[in-house]
C-alpha cells in the first residue's frame, strides 16, 4: 500500500494527525496490554475501553459518527479520531504503522 493513498476513508471525528502501530482492540480486551502511543483500531468503543484510550496517539473505528463515544472522548483527549471506516478490523493488523488524519478522515499505511 503506498503511503500516499489513503487505505481507509471514514468521518474526520478529532482533527490532527498521528503516526503509529496498529493495535486491534476490542471491546473485552485488557486495557493494560494497550501500549502507549498505539493507534486502538476497534469496530467501536465503550466505556470499559478508556483505559486503553488514554494511551492511544489516535483511534480508529470501523461505525460511528461525530457525536459517538470515539468521537466525542477523542476530541476531549486531543487526540486524531477517523470514525465510520466500516472495514478497519478487517482491513488493518496489529503491529502495521499507520498515519490517521482526523482532520480529512483518512487511514494510511506507512509500511
């Protein structure tokens, strides 16, 4: 995947932008296996996932729009957030590098 080509477009949900690995993370999943500076990629979050957020350098979720829990905590924490990617659980993998531009809403892959 060229890094010059999004690999995803979603709803721009928190502007900025931020680079990282990729972390598949799911509701359930134990927040203190999250490491800080992942990007948590999830079909969309709930409130038992904050812990995992609070380390993120940007979240991306597969549904939701501006006003979901993604969105609204994103912004809240300064953070870039792409909602409504509708395939990113299944398009991206633990440990890929991405770029999130929550300013255009767009996904890419650096490696």
């Amino acid at each position: 995947m060229n890094s010059n080509s999004p690999l995803l477009r979603g709803i721009a949900a928190s502007a900025g932008v931020a680079e990282g690995a990729a972390r598949i993370f799911l509701p359930g999943d134990n927040a203190a296996d999250f490491k800080e500076d992942e990007i948590l990629v999830t079909t969309l979050t709930d409130p038992t996932m904050v812990g995992a957020m609070i380390k993120a350098a940007a979240i991306v979720a597969d549904l939701g729009g501006i006003t979901s829990h993604p969105a609204i905590l994103s912004r809240e924490m300064g953070i870039p957030c792409v909602v409504n990617t509708r395939a990113a659980t299944a398009t991206i993998t633990t440990g890929q590098r991405l770029r999130v531009d929550g300013d255009k809403g767009e996904v890419y892959v650096l490696d």
